[in-house]
DNA sequence: ATAGGGTTAG
C-alpha cells in the first residue's frame, strides 16, 4: 500500500508511526495507532481518504473494535467497496450476520463485485445458513458475476447444512468442472469437505458411498496439498473409520498437527485409549509441537483411562510450555484437566483449576458439579447449582440424579417438577433420576405417573430409564410390574439384569434370581462385581447357603473378578443368618486384607438373629473402635442384651451412647395414601388423623389376640413395667402406618409401608396376625428388604 | 477486501 502521500498531509512526526499502520501485519500494537492517527485526523479537520480509511477500520474491526469501525465506515460520504468488503467479513466474523446483511443490502449493485459477493456468502456459511448462501450464489450469477475459486469454496462449504446436501454437492461439483476450476486444489478440497458433511448427516441412508465419492476425488486430485490430506483423514475419523484414516495418515509425508489431532482424538472417542497414548507418544518423538487440541485429547484419554500420574505430568508440562501458545488458557484444555481430576476422585485439584480458570463456561461449571455429586458432597453441589449463571439439560440431569442417589429423593423430585416449570423438556437421563428418587421414598404412584409420561414422550427405549424402572418397580414392592418392564425392554445391558435380579432377591425370592442369574450367564452377558453382590445378597436372603459359596468362587475363579470387602461381607451375612458362626470366621480368616466395620455389621446383626451374646460382644467391641459414631452397633447390642432380659447391660450400652455422644437414628415409617405421603414416628401424636389410627389398632390387637398374638415386649429396649412396656411396643411407627394404610386404601388394595430402620420383632410378628384379620396384604419395606405378609405369614426367611 | 482442516463436560 502506498501511502508516502497522506503521511506527509497529516503530519511529519507521525510518518513512522503511519508507515507502521500500512504495513499489513496486524499487532496489538495497531489498533493504539489507528487510534492516534485517527485522533490526529480529527482533531486537525484533515480528511483521510482511501486506501488508509480503509485500513483503519480494518484494523478496528481485527481488534475486535466493531463499534470504531462502524463509526468511521459512515462518516465517510461514500464508502468504496473494499470498505464495505471489509465491514461484512468482520460483521460476519463476530456473529453479527444481520449487520453484515444490512451493508450488503445497502449497497447498489452496480458497485458490487466478485470478492463482494464472496464475503457475504461466507457470511452465511458461517451463520450455518446453508440455503441463503446458496440463494446468493445463484443471485450473484443471475447479476452477471461470474463465480471464482472463493466463491466456490464459499458456497461448498455450506452445502453441508442442506437436507438435500448430496444431490447439491454433485450439481456444484458439475458446475465447478465447467467453469475450469475444476483442477483448483483449495476448490476439491471444499467439495471433499461438504461431502464429508454429507456422509455425517443423519438423513443420508448410505453413508460409506458418500465417504466413497470424497474418496474418489480425493484420490483423482491433480495437486493435492497437506490441507487435502488432513480434510479426508479427519473425514474418516468423523465417520468413525478410524483403519482408512490411519492408512492415509501413515502415507502423510508432512503431518500437520491437525492430522495428529484428529488420530489422536479419534482414538480417544473409540475408547482405544492404548492406541491414543502410541500415538501421542510417535508424535512427541517426530518432533511436532504439540496444540491445545493435542492436551484436550490426551487430558481426556488419561481421564477416561484414569492415568491420574500421566495426567499430572502433562498437567506441569503445559505450565511450563513457553509463553507463546497458552494452552493454559485454552477452555477446553482446562475443562479437560477438571474431568480429569474430577474422573479421579481429586476433587481438590478439580477445584483448585476450576478456581484458577479466568473464563468459565457450561462446561466447567457441569464438570465442577458432577465431581462434588459424584463424590457424595451435596451441598457443595447444591452452592454450585445455586451459582452457575446458566444451566442446561445436563445440568438440570445430573442435580436431579445426584440428589436421588444421595438419599434426598423428595428435593430430587421438586427440581424435576421446577426443571419442567423453567421451560426445560427433561431428557431420559433426568427421568431416570426422579424414577431413583421415587424408587428411594416408595412413591409407586409418582413412579407410574413418570413411566406413562415417558412412554409418551417415546423414551420408553431410553436404557437408564428403563433401568431406573425396574429398580423402582422392585423397590416399591410390585416385582411382577419390574418383570414385565424387563421382559420387554428391546434393549437390556447387564444393568438391566443386576436390577431385575436384586428386585427378586430383596424380595425374598432367591430361588428365581439365582435362575435370572443362570439364564444371563446362559445369554453370555457378563456379570460384573455388582452382579456378584446383588446374587450373593440374594442368597442370603433365601438361605441359599451352597449356592452362595459356589458364586463366590466362580466369582474369583471363573470371572477373574477380586472379591472386595463388600462381598466377603455378603458371605459372612450368608453364613452368619445360617447359624454357621465357624465357617464364618474362616471367611474372615482368609480374607486377604483386614476385616473392616461392614464385615463385623454382618456378624454382629447374624449373631443378634442367633442369640450368639459371646461371638456378638467380640463383633461389637471390633466395631466400637473402628466407627465408634456409628448407632447401630449400639443398638443391635443393646437388642440383643433385650431379648435375654439383660436389663443392666442394656442401660449401661445405653449410657455408653450417651456418652459418646452418639443419637439413634429416630425411627419413621411411612405410607402413600390419597396423594401424599404420611409419615409416622413412634408414639405419634402429630399426624392429624392419629386417633382415628389407635383407635382402630386397639380394635385390631383384640382381633389378633383371639387368633394367638402375644406382644413380645423383649423388643421394648428400657426396662419398665410391663404393661407400660405393651403400650411403648403397640405405637411403633410401622404398626402406626400399617393401620393408617387399612383405613384409607380402597376396599382389599395392598398397603405398602416403608420403614427407615429394620422392622422390629414384635412388629413383623404383629403384621402377620393383621394381615389374617383384615384379609389383605401387606408389604413392608425396612432398609433394602421387604416383607410380604399374607393369610398370617411372611415372605421371608431366617429374618428375626 | 474474500475461501477450504481440529477440541471439551454426564
């Protein structure tokens, strides 16, 4: 550009600094110069002209100061093309398509030309407005422009977004060869590029011919240049054909850092994380400087891979890298290093990069959230949802899904209702957390309600859904409902079958989920260590003592799955509610790690359930030291002092708890009647219906003790009198919900109650008998497990 | 004054 003339006009002492203006290499230092020139200009009422008029907004418009640049572009009395050139690419650069189509329009067409109709059309590419690009295309030929290699390219490159996208691409490969650009490489490569789009495109029914015919032009390209290259390797890995993609890659004599990327990253996405670590390592080795899009990839392999040491190193390692590329900076390198703690259980690592970031987008804060959900802390969850200026779908998911799986189902499902509220459709992933929610508080009737709406929705083939059905199907005590579900799922995972089986394990069923288990074994899914705790817990509940030990070993033996503390804890419950206290202990024996407090919980409650006092003092003492806040070892002893009358030894556990300062857990069970929960504690003299309810137990207990009951006060832990004793037993929270539930639920329905703590022994008892009386079932869930009473009997077994 | 390739969270 010359400009010698205006820079002697303007003032001698600026002439470095304008010389510094037109040459063509933008630095930050440039936009302070247009700044001060254009001040200059101003304040002496010089005119500037032409070339550096347009310079000037040029400058304006590269250094992000739109606004500048506006304002000089219409104080001049007649802006020249290239002014307006340079307004639409920089409208179109920022997003501001609208803006960028008012200069369009605003400017005659006699004036236009070629590099005019380019830049628009660029515009509309990039505005993902595939059809308007195209509309001007034709309009710019209508006008008598004749197309070149930009315009081209342009317009190629936005076909990609059209529906009929295939058919365009073969008219405007015609049109290209015809007009004789048909050898012009960056042309072909725009052509191979939107059929890329095509094949990616999810209303092309045969993708791999559309891969073909880049493929073919690919391959018949006069010239072809590294971008050629690098557009079809990334093609392949778009279109997950990752061995075509490697064979071209390994035939690249140039390989860009674009190429290695798109290897790397398609590796990475396949899950082939041993590859993508060979990769990074072949490319650390040729030299190639590594991107911001090389440390995202490998950030990601290492987290789903948890390399937590790997990850570090490269962690420092971009602290390090010099000034120039600031891959410290770069979003998606940093939201990746957050996944990677946050996948690792380094939840103060996460924290500490999430603190660090400068710019932090849906990503992050997502990222931030899950770790704290996934790592049990709740409230720091619930500060985060609270402070994240906006909030999507998985946002919304993976709050509701923490919530439920963190025993806080009622909150869980008011965030579902308030998702719906704000206007957001939840995707299967939030139902399938306010289903766990539902499946936590025994809310059967919520639960159907959200399965119809999903089958309206057409999600009823969503897996995490259906999974979450089953489970809540089970836990709401209708296993038949759970099985139908199962049954015709079209799609099941070994999710799918580890629910169905601890559906009819918890309920007492052990025989049926043992043969659930044989038959997936049967259909070869592979059963994972889950699979093993839900069949072992099963054949305890079933006393499936021989069982038990054979899935134990084959657990080791045949699936090469390390027994944990978990299972070793459901074999010592297997053997312990079998009375079988010695092979317990050689359980224990062979443990190849020290036993922790679920192993003495199991043996302390088999001991309780057995009477053994000795073996159950030993059990408890062990658990005394380990987790001395934890009520319910103080209980099970104090039970167990109880039931022999032990009086003095049951204050003085009493008075121990006292004394460290532990509280048990109040007791509350609770039944779904007319629409809403009622919650029932023991003695309750809240619930507004309360006396209706003794009234009608007292009714009741007459009933019963003509059939046989006898309260059993052994289940009563103070020592008083034992009439005194009778009452306390007869206000149990259980019995309290049970009778509510007789009284409000249609004439014959079964009353479904749900208990926080075990059921107690005088209780199950007591059902029993009730559920002679009335006629009607009963099912009890306490923790985990249920209880069917029926015609004076229960479902389970070796319980009390 | 204008064009063609890559990345991230459940």
């Amino acid at each position: 550009m010359n400009c010698s003339n205006t820079v002697g006009a303007v003032a001698s002492r600026y002439a470095f600094l304008l010389q510094q203006l037109c040459s063509p290499r933008q630095t930050p230092l440039s936009a302070y110069l247009a700044r001060t020139v254009h001040a200059h200009a101003v304040a002496s009422g010089f005119n500037l002209r032409g070339p550096i008029l347009n310079r000037l907004i040029d400058i304006y418009c590269k250094s992000g100061r739109l606004r500048h640049a506006r304002l000089l572009f219409d104080e001049i009395p007649h802006p020249d093309i290239v002014a307006r050139t340079t307004m639409v690419t920089a409208y179109s650069a920022t997003g501001n398509v609208n803006l960028a189509r008012e200069v369009f329009g605003g400017t005659p067409k006699g004036m236009r030309d070629t590099v005019f109709y380019n830049a628009m059309i660029t515009a509309h590419s990039h505005d993902n407005d595939g059809n308007a690009a195209i509309r001007l295309f034709c309009e710019m030929q209508r006008d008598g422009f004749r197309p070149d290699n930009f315009t081209f390219t342009s317009v190629i490159s936005a076909v990609g977004l059209v529906a009929e996208s295939e058919k365009h691409c073969q008219q405007l490969h015609c049109v290209v060869v015809k007009s004789g650009t048909g050898f012009v490489t960056s042309v072909l490569n725009a052509l191979v590029s939107a059929y890329v789009k095509v094949a990616l495109s999810p209303l092309v029914a045969l993708p791999k011919s559309v891969m073909g015919s880049a493929r073919l032009l690919f391959d018949e390209m006069p010239v072809k240049d590294e971008l050629s290259w690098t557009t079809m390797i990334t093609g392949y890995v778009k279109n997950d054909d990752l061995d075509e993609a490697r064979e071209l890659f390994d035939g690249m004599e140039e390989k860009l850092v674009v190429a290695w990327n798109a290897m790397i990253s398609g590796y990475v996405h396949r899950g082939l994380l041993q590859e993508a670590f060979k990769m990074f390592k072949k490319m650390y080795l040729s030299g190639v400087q590594f991107d911001e899009f090389t440390y995202t990839s490998i950030i990601s392999a290492c987290a789903n891979a948890s390399f937590l040491l790997l990850g570090r190193q490269i962690h420092a390692y971009i602290l390090i890298s010099g000034p120039k590329p600031k891959p410290g900076l770069h979003l998606p390198v940093n939201n990746a290093l957050l996944t990677l703690y946050s996948k690792c259980a380094k939840l103060d690592d996460a924290r500490l990069v999430f603190n660090k970031m400068r710019v932090k987008d849906l990503v992050s804060w997502n990222a931030m959230l899950s770790s704290y959900v996934n790592s049990g802390r709740m409230n720091e969850a619930k500060e985060i949802f609270q402070e994240m200026p906006e909030k999507n779908l998985l946002t919304w998911a993976v709050m509701i899904a923490g919530l439920a799986q963190n025993g806080l189902g009622e909150e869980s499902l008011k965030l579902f209702n308030l998702m719906k509220l704000q206007g957001f459709q939840p995707c299967d992933y939030a139902f399938a957390g306010a289903i766990t929610s539902c499946a936590a508080l025994g809310s059967l009737k919520s639960g159907r309600q959200l399965h119809s709406q999903l089958i309206r929705l057409g999600f009823e083939c969503s897996l995490s859904a259906g999974n979450a059905l089953i489970t809540m199907y089970g836990r709401c005590g209708v296993v038949g409902d759970a099985r139908n579900l199962f049954l015709t799922m079209s799609v099941v995972d070994s999710v799918s079958w580890n629910a169905m089986i601890a559906a009819l394990g918890q309920h007492g069923h052990g025989v049926q989920a043992v043969e659930l288990f044989e038959e997936m074994l049967k259909e070869g899914i592979l059963p994972d260590r889950i699979t093993f705790l839900t069949v072992l817990s099963a054949c305890s509940h079933a006393g499936l003592v021989e069982e038990g030990h054979r899935y134990f070993d084959a657990m080791h033996d045949i699936y090469g799955i390390t027994p944990g503390e978990d299972h070793y804890a459901r074999m010592v419950d297997l053997l312990c509610r079998a009375g079988k206290f010695s092979d317990a202990n050689d359980m224990i024996g062979k443990m190849p790690f020290q036993p922790g407090p679920q192993i003495w919980e199991a043996f302390l409650a088999g001991c309780r359930n057995h009477g053994n006092m000795e073996l159950g003092i030993q059990a408890a003492e062990r658990l005394f030291e380990m987790i001395p806040q934890n009520d319910g070892t103080y209980i099970l002893l104090s039970n167990m002092y109880a039931a022999k009358g032990l009086w003095d030894n049951v204050s003085r556990v009493r008075k121990l708890m006292r004394d460290q300062g532990v509280k048990k857990e109040p007791a509350c069970s609770w039944v779904e009647a007319e629409n809403k929960f009622h919650v029932f504690m023991v003695d309750d003299t809240a619930h507004p219906e309360v006396n209706a309810v003794y009234s009608y137990l007292k009714q009741l207990v007459l009933e019963m003790r003509k059939l046989g009951y006898v309260p059993d006060t052994r289940f009563v832990l103070h020592d008083m009198e034992s009439d005194q004793k009778e009452h306390a037993i007869s206000t149990h929270s259980e019995k309290l919900a049970v009778a509510f539930g007789l009284l409000k639920l249609p004439r014959g329905a079964t009353v479904r109650v749900f208990k926080n703590l075990r059921i107690c022994g005088d209780c199950h008892n007591a059902i029993k008998y009730i559920s002679k009386v009335v006629g009607r079932e009963i099912v009890v869930r306490d923790g985990k497990r249920f209880h069917h009473f029926k015609d004076g009997e229960c479902s389970c077994r070796n319980y009390w």
